[in-house]
C-alpha cells in the first residue's frame, strides 16, 4: 500500500511512484481499500488509477482487477540497431526469420532505395524478440549488389548491421524515420502473438552509409504495449 495522507492530485504522484517500484503484473488493491486506505472518495482513486491505465502504467483486466503494466521500451533519437536498441534497455535481443530472398526492386522500391527499378534487392523479413517475446515484426531491404552473398548468412542469430559493418565494411551513418500508428492485422497480430486490431507504430526507416548512399530501407511494426517512442529536439539559439 501507499503511504497515506494524499488528497486529488498529489495522489497521482503517489500512485505513480508507488507503482514504479512494483514488479509488471502485481496487482493493485481494490478503489474501495485504496479509497479507504487515503481517507478520499472512491471516486478519487478510481479517476487517478484511470489516468495511470490511460497513461500506460496499469492494465485493466475485466473481472480480475487492475495490474501494473510492462514497462515500455522506449526508443531514441540515437540510431540504434534493434540489436542495440534492446540492450541498452537491459533486453536480450533476438530474431526469428521468416523468409530471405532476391527480387526485382519494381518502382516503389527502387524510389526507395534511390536504384533503378530492374535492380536486384535482398528482402530480409523477421520477428524480432526481446527477452524472447515478439517486440516487432520488420521487412528490410537491402541493394543485392552492395551486399553480394547476403543470403547465405544467418539471420537468423545476430544482427543485421553488424553483418554490414564487419563482412561488408559498411558504417551505418543516418537514417530518416517516418513513425505513424497503425491496428495489427491478422498475420502482424499472429506473429507478434497477440490480437488483431491491437495498436501499433509503424517505423520506416531509410538508412544511408557514410557516403549518403542509401543502403537500408526497412518497415517494422512494434507492439504498441511494449514500445515507446521518445524524442529529443533540439533549438537553435
Ligand atoms: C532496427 C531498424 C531496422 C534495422 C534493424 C537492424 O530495427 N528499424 O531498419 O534493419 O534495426 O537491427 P539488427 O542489427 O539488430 O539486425
């Protein structure tokens, strides 16, 4: 229990810290025992616990009660791998390949990849796990020339820009980021295992090496209960 002697909107706070120091998945006593518990209206706490759950810190189970929700991953304007990503956030990365092949680039693809559009693309589509469990589902696609005997490589371990900086000399240098939100369709919800309909982001990402060539561009969807999206901007004085 928190500690007492909160009105309104200090019990926010309190809430909010006392819920930070909870393990994911412990439950939250009942408004009645918290309303109780604070000397306030029953309506007071359940206002307060509403914002925690909209807020993404609770989780409302119909019938079972109110629970401290997983932390979310964030993610920065640092370019990271997905690889890098997790474990700056003390997450074991992992993958799972679904499919590695050769294709035409055809016109929207080669937009992309600033090539022509008869080019040759490796197509790279995998779940990527986070302490085992389906964070994103991503398709990236590379320029075959730039990256001949990328098919033979197991994707299926490691980390795809590695491979590029160590077998092919390749620095990942800048990247552009479109982020929009998206409901998960049947197969994203399958393999992310979770339901359909769920929100996600959508991350796009066009990668360029050192010399501005662009050598990347990727769509992954991130299950929108364990990812966060943070941003640092900057302003010009
Ligand atoms: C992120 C990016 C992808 C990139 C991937 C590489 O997920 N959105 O564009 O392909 O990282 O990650 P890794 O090196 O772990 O394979």
């Amino acid at each position: 229990m928190p500690p007492t002697g909160a009105k309104g909107a200090r019990l926010q706070e309190i809430f909010e810290a006392w819920v930070a120091e909870l393990p994911t998945g412990s439950p939250i006593p009942s408004e009645r025992d918290l309303a109780e518990h604070f000397g306030v209206a029953r309506m007071t706490v359940r206002l307060q616990l509403d914002r925690l759950a909209q807020r993404g810190l609770l989780y409302r189970h119909r019938g079972r009660g109110t629970f401290v929700a997983e932390r979310r991953v964030a993610h920065t304007e640092h370019l990271t791998s997905f690889t890098e990503d997790m474990r700056a956030r003390g997450l074991e990365p992992g993958s799972r390949l679904l499919g590695i092949e050769e294709i035409r680039a055809g016109a929207a693809l080669a937009a992309r990849l600033e090539i022509s559009a008869s080019s040759r693309v490796v197509r790279i589509r995998r779940v990527r796990t986070a302490d085992a469990e389906p964070m994103a589902a991503e398709q990236t696609h590379v320029p075959a020339r730039r990256f001949p005997g990328l098919l033979d490589e197991d994707l299926d371990h490691g980390s795809l820009y590695d491979l590029f900086e160590h077998r092919y000399a390749v620095r990942v240098a800048a990247a552009d980021q479109r982020v929009t939100v998206t409901d998960l369709s049947d197969e994203e919800a399958s393999l992310l295992e979770t339901e359909p309909g769920r929100p996600a982001f959508r991350i796009e990402r066009t990668t360029r090496d050192a010399d501005g060539t662009v050598i990347e561009f990727a769509s992954s969807v991130y299950r929108g209960d364990r990812y966060e999206v943070l941003m640092h901007a900057k302003r010009d004085v």
